[in-house]
C-alpha cells in the first residue's frame, strides 16, 4: 500500500503499449466496494483471496500485460508458484512511514484510524511479506524515486530480456 503501483504500473503499460490490470479497479468493477469495504464487510482474509484470484486469473493469461498487484498476494504459495513460472515481478518498496504517508491518502485502503497503527500495520507486513516479495521479484525499486524514473528502470530492465 502506498508504493505507488497504480501511477508507475500506468506508466509501464503505456510505454510497453499493453493494458494496466490494477487489482484495486478490479475489486471495484467487479465487487462494486473498495478494497477497506471487502475487508470490513468479509474480513481480511477473504479479500485476499479475491485479490489472489484476480491476479492469478490474469497469469494465466496470455495477453501481455502490466499488473499492479495487492502485496498480500505473496502470501499465497499460488501466486508465488505462479510469479515465479510466467511473470517478470518488479517489486516497489519503501519505509513503513513512508508507505504509511501516501496510503493515507486514499480512502479506499483498508488502514487503522491512528497514522502509527499504521505504520506499524506497514511495518509488520514488510518483515513478513519482505522476503515473498524478494524471492519472486526480477527487480526491486525504492519508491524514494520518482515514477517516471521507476517506470523507465522497469521498461528498461524488461526490455533487456529481450522482449519488445
């Protein structure tokens, strides 16, 4: 959360010419409710399993495209089997606080009231999900970076594989 995944994932699809699938878009299109709805209405765990359903829907996919994936997926032995046989994975990352910053900005996140709460909700979801994200992670980018920047390091990093 706050790592900027929809503004950098809008950017790579556009520079690769391939669709966006944002999952917090798809939770909304599909399920009319947020992703702080879902939770709240059907708790945590079942809006993980959305948010792992969605994304391995798309992986198996044969349309290229870019994912702006919910980090919670990680958890789910699934997807990381998945990410790891058909995906290039760029993981955006930062400080808790930071994170904890820019997704208090959205309303559509499921984040405790008081700002340190979330910080450590952040905080101890990084430790525990830090080392998912690492295994099947291509690429890792600090989000002290700019977009653009971040975008252009993920298009190039792509492109050096050989793809178009």
């Amino acid at each position: 959360m706050g790592s900027g995944k929809t503004t950098v994932g809008r950017l790579v699809a556009a520079a690769l010419a391939v669709p966006l699938l944002d999952s917090d878009e798809v939770l909304a299109d599909r399920y009319g409710a947020t992703a702080a709805t879902i939770q709240a209405r059907a708790g945590a765990d079942a809006l993980h399993e959305l948010e792992s359903s969605i994304l391995l829907e798309q992986l198996t996919s044969d349309e290229p495209t870019v994912i702006g994936a919910a980090a919670s997926t990680v958890e789910d032995e699934r997807v990381l089997a998945a990410l790891r046989e058909r995906a290039f994975v760029a993981v955006l990352t930062g400080t808790p606080e930071l994170l904890a910053s820019r997704a208090r900005s959205s309303p559509h996140r499921p984040l405790p009231a008081d700002p340190a709460e979330t910080v450590a909700l952040l905080t101890e979801q990084l430790e525990r999900r830090g080392p998912l994200m690492a295994a099947a992670a291509d690429l890792v980018l600090d989000v002290v970076h700019p977009p653009r920047d971040l975008a252009g390091r993920i298009v190039d990093a792509w492109r050096a594989l050989g793809t178009p």
